[in-house]
C-alpha cells in the first residue's frame, strides 16, 4: 500500500488534525460514531500515524501543566431542558476547544516535535516523565526519541546538542549537580556544553563521562556499546566487575573508540582507532568500500517506509564504493542505477534492483543506464 500520497499540507495542518482527531477519540459518545472515519485518517500513512502519537504524548506531558477546565456544575435543583441542554453543548465544544488549544501548546512545547523541524530545542527538561508534579523537588527525567526512518537533532536547556539516530531513544536528567543520560535504544551522538557540572551518559555496561567534547554511543543487540570520540576527551567506564588486567575506566582520544560488551565476567577495554566511514552519519551520509549491495540494502532499510531488496542473489553480492545518503531509499536507489548500470523496479512493497526490467514489472521500471 502507497503511504502519504496527499497533495502537502500547509505548515501544521496534519498536526491540527491529529489534535484534533485525539479530542474526539477522547469523547466516549464521539469516538463511538466516528471510529471508522478515525481508522480511515490513521490509514492515509506513517506521517499521520506519527503526528497522533506525538499529540497523543505531548498531550501527556501537557496536561500535568494545566488541566482543562471542568464543565460548569448544573445548580442542584435545573431540570435538563433545552436551555440546560444547549448551555452542555455549549461548554461541550468550549471543553473540547480548550482541549484542542492545550494539545497544541504541549506539541509546541515538547521539543516542537509535530512541527517537523530538523533541530529542537528542548526548554523545559523538567516536563517529561517521571513523577506527579509536587511529588519530590527533583525534576523529573525527559525523553527524547525518533522514529524509524528519523535522524534529528535536539539542544538541550544547558546548550548541549543530541543528535539521535532512527529509532533512538534517550532519558535526560539534569539537577543542580550533575547532567545524567541514559541511551535506551540505538545511537546519539553527543556535542557537550562546558560547564561545571559533570555529563555522563548511560549505556548497557557502561558509563561516558565528557566535559566539553563530541562522541558517540552507539547501543547495539545484546547490550553490547560501541563509543567513538569526535573530539576532545572522555573517560568510558564499564559497570563490568574489573581486574587489574582489565580496568574498569579508559581514555579516549579523538578518533579512537573502545567497545562494551555485555559479558558476566570482566573483559579488557581495548581502544582502537575508530572506522572513519561513518563519521558524518547524523547527515545521514556514509562512505563505503568495496561493500555487498545485500549489506548496503539492510542498513538502508533501518531507515525505510519501503525497503530496497535485490531481485536475484547476484545483485545482493555486487560490491560498490562511494559516498551514499542511506535515509532516501529512493534516492539512494537511483544512484546506484545509474553507478551500476542496474535496473530500479518501484512498486508499493519494494524498491528492486535488478539486471533489466522484467517483461511485466510488479510496478514502474527505470531501465538501465
């Protein structure tokens, strides 16, 4: 099924949508006879599917803030007529107005996520998860995540940058005395304001400690980490019970990396000097060498809607070189048509390459060049 095929929309009217959508589906008599026509909005794509979502959780943060109004109490002794009657109608779209209003304020405050834009900043670190307000004076922790497909980058109230990766999720922490992450899932790259406090991010076994300073941490299957260092200094320290033959705690210099594994018994931390072929991925570019189409396609599709796959073993096995965008599935597609000479079969399940177009291709071929 082809996704997202709208003509484009005006600047925030999916999103005006999709709060509006979350009002109705909040209202038990509404959501009851407008269900299909819901489904139906839902169904149009990915882009509607994730801006319902981003209100749905902004709307979460957003109403710890301030609640709606409650609808004026009837006086004890009214008797439901049409004045009653139409007076409820009345406060029922005044509520749901008010609802609509405090879901967009939220969006607009939660990074500015529904509105798409490729850097947000993050104001209030105190208004994400974590506990009711008035519960502890400890602010509570903010999550920041992307979605599949998504590379974006975020600043934080204290000037730091993150840039996460598809399909990445980070917990911030920040008090008085110190500045606490922890990455959940996939990768972050880190670009660290200098100030007193400490940074420390979290990962499977292991700690990143950085004043000042550009690295990664990349958190991969079995909670095993991989952390590069762009620039400055950063001590990596495993929670790992150590020896003396396997410290606890090493030094990274710029271009080197050092890797975690998630192992019950103490493992040596061996820096070595980090691969330079993925350095400017939070552009969503990497240089590759002598590397399989096959292997090209599965870290291409870690970022797409509609994956890229070789019609035959042979095309999986041709090896190419170059400087590739792998967030544009189709893009990326062309281009290696054209360096190849292959092929592009796009259909509504798969962007295929192959050696020529078939007699009946399963949807537009592009011939080779």
């Amino acid at each position: 099924m082809m996704e997202d095929t709208d003509p484009p929309r005006r600047h925030g009217q999916l999103r005006e949508e999709a709060a509006d959508w979350f009002a109705i589906m909040r209202n038990p008599e509404e959501a009851e006879t407008r269900r299909k026509e819901f489904e139906a909005w839902l169904a149009r794509g990915a882009l509607h599917r994730a801006a319902y979502n981003r209100i749905a959780e902004a709307y979460s943060i957003g109403k710890r803030l301030k609640d709606p109004p409650e609808d004026d109490a009837l006086p004890s002794d009214a008797a439901p007529g049409d004045d009653i009657r139409q007076s409820l109608s009345r406060s029922k779209t005044k509520k749901r107005a008010v609802l609509i209003l405090a879901m967009l304020g939220a969006v607009a405050l939660v990074a500015q996520w529904a509105a798409g834009s490729p850097s947000d900043d993050i104001k209030h670190p105190s208004l994400a998860i974590g506990s009711a307000p008035g519960a502890s004076d400890r602010p509570a922790q903010l999550k920041i995540a992307t979605a599949i497909g998504e590379i974006r980058s975020f600043r934080l109230n204290d000037g730091s940058v993150i840039a996460l990766d598809t399909n990445s999720l980070v917990l911030v922490d920040f008090d008085a005395e110190r500045r606490s992450l922890h990455l959940l899932r996939g990768r972050a790259r880190f670009t660290v304001a200098h100030e007193r406090r400490p940074f420390a991010v979290h990962a499977g076994r292991g700690t990143v400690t950085a004043r000042g300073t550009i690295f990664d941490v990349n958190l991969l299957p079995d909670n095993h980490i991989v952390v590069r260092l762009v620039r400055g200094a950063v001590d990596v320290t495993t929670d790992t019970p150590t020896t003396e033959r396997a410290p606890a705690t090493v030094r990274l210099s710029p271009g080197q990396q050092v890797e975690l594994r998630d192992a019950p018994t103490p493992l040596a931390l061996e820096v070595v000097k980090a691969q330079a072929n993925d350095s400017d991925w939070p552009d969503g570019l990497k240089e590759y060498r002598n590397v399989r189409l096959g292997d090209l396609f599965a870290e291409a599709n870690r970022y797409a809607d509609i994956p890229l796959v070789g019609t035959t073993p042979d095309i999986d096995d041709v090896r190419v070189s170059g400087h590739f965008r792998i967030t544009d599935s189709a893009r990326l597609a062309r281009n290696l048509g054209d360096v190849l000479g292959l092929a592009v079969i796009s259909g509504p399940n798969s962007i295929a390459l192959a050696r020529r177009c078939p007699a009946h291709p399963k949807g537009n071929c592009r011939p080779p060049s």
